[in-house]
C-alpha cells in the first residue's frame, strides 16, 4: 500500500503562515519549500510534511542568528594593565 500523502494549496500554507500568497509562491519557485505545480502556472501542491520540514529550519535558523547576536552584543574583555 502506498503511503499516504497530505497536499496543501499555496493559499492553505500562506493562511497558516499569515502571509500574502505571494510570499509563498516566491519560497516555492527558491526551493526554500518544497512543492510542485499541477496543472496551472500558480496551482501548487504543498505536501504538509515539506511545510513542517521549512517551519522547522526557520526556527533553526531564528535559533542560530540569536544566538550570534548574542555572541556580538558581548562587550569585549579589555585587559587591565598590571602595576609592575
């Protein structure tokens, strides 16, 4: 038996990312998330696993860029001079 798949739209994904439409198209056509076209120039299928997949690096990806913000916004140790 086949596995079974769970197709979104791109208006489904951009409801539950509460973005413009667009914006999902454009992550589409950079291979950001997986999808693929049926039948129409803008109809696209989402398999609901691919928008896990993206949702899950995004927050890797938030993870990494606060924690090197965090490792910028370190003041520098400035070495105190020694009485000799």
């Amino acid at each position: 038996m086949a596995a079974e798949h769970q197709f979104l739209t791109a208006t489904d994904v951009a409801e539950t990312l509460k973005v413009d439409v667009r914006v999902v198209w454009g992550l589409l056509k950079s291979g950001e998330l997986r999808g693929f076209q049926v039948g129409g120039r803008k109809m696209w299928r989402i398999e609901a696993s691919a928008l896990d997949d993206y949702i899950q690096r995004q927050y890797e990806r938030a993870e990494q860029s606060l924690a090197q913000e965090s490792v910028n916004a370190r003041p520098e140790r400035r070495s105190t001079p020694t009485a000799d």
